[in-house]
C-alpha cells in the first residue's frame, strides 16, 4: 500500500477479476487502491481515457479471454493478463489514440446519463451502462478502434 503515497494526480484503476473488465478514472483525492484492483499513475485526462477505452473494450476481453482463468461462469481473473496484449504507451500526437481516448470521453458522457436506481447490485448498474453504450454505437466504436490499435493501427 505504501507504494501510493504520495497519491498521484490521477490513476486509472481497473477489478483483477469479473466476466467484463471495470475500469474507472481515479482523480487526486484520499483514495488509497485496495487488494483487488490494479491501478496506475497516469499523466493526464487523454491517457487515463486511453487506458480505460482500451481496459473495458469488448475487444480487450475476448482477446484475452482464452488467457483467463476459468471458473462457473467462464472466463474470470484479469489480473495483468491484459499486458499480454501489444498495447503502447498512450502518445498525445497520435490520432488513434486520440481518437480512442475521445471516443471514451463520449462514453463517459453517455454512462453519466444513465439513470441508476437507488441500490441497485453493481453487475446490473454495469448492465445498464454497457447497454446504454451499445445503444449509442460508442461501444462498437470503441472496440473497432481498439482492433486498430492491437492489429498495428
């Protein structure tokens, strides 16, 4: 744990385990990561969105599915498998990137619209985002141009 202090500006955090990757911007606060989540310092907005286009992309989990531990309910456990894949470090001048990280901003816009009912179980307020998502074509946008990025750009 102490290898957060002192807190970084901001960080993308993503859940070791689950049948769809969570992944979320971590702004400077008093957050201190706990055991099962993986996260990372990053140097601005447009990378964090990068990161966590690339992390939660449909894309991502079916080509690391097979990387997966396997348990009820299929595939589980993402821990670091997701670095298997050939992801670069985020490069502001490029237009993929760019593109990718934009197209995460949109998406961000969409969930923050997505009317959540008052305690409402995590896996199904996930279900309603990812729908909203799908609804909108950000979500195939997002994983076409993540296939880009992994297939060489």
């Amino acid at each position: 744990m102490g290898a957060q202090f002192p807190l970084a500006r901001l960080r993308v955090v993503y859940a070791a385990s689950g049948t769809n990757a969570a992944a979320c911007i971590v702004p400077a606060g008093t957050n201190v990561i706990e055991n099962s989540l993986y996260w990372a310092p990053v140097q601005g907005q447009q990378e964090a969105l990068f990161l966590i286009a690339l992390f939660n992309s449909e894309t991502t989990r079916s080509r690391i599915a097979a990387r997966q531990s396997r348990g009820q309910w299929g595939a589980r456990h993402f821990h670091k498998v997701m670095f298997n894949l050939p992801i670069p470090r985020f490069d502001a001048s490029d237009p993929l990137h760019n593109a990718i990280a934009g197209a995460a901003h949109e998406a961000e816009v969409i969930a923050a619209s997505v009317p959540l009912p008052e305690n409402i179980k995590f896996q199904r307020a996930r279900g309603l985002v990812r729908a909203a998502l799908v609804e909108a074509g950000v979500a195939q946008r997002i994983d076409a141009l993540v296939a880009r990025l992994l297939d060489g750009g």
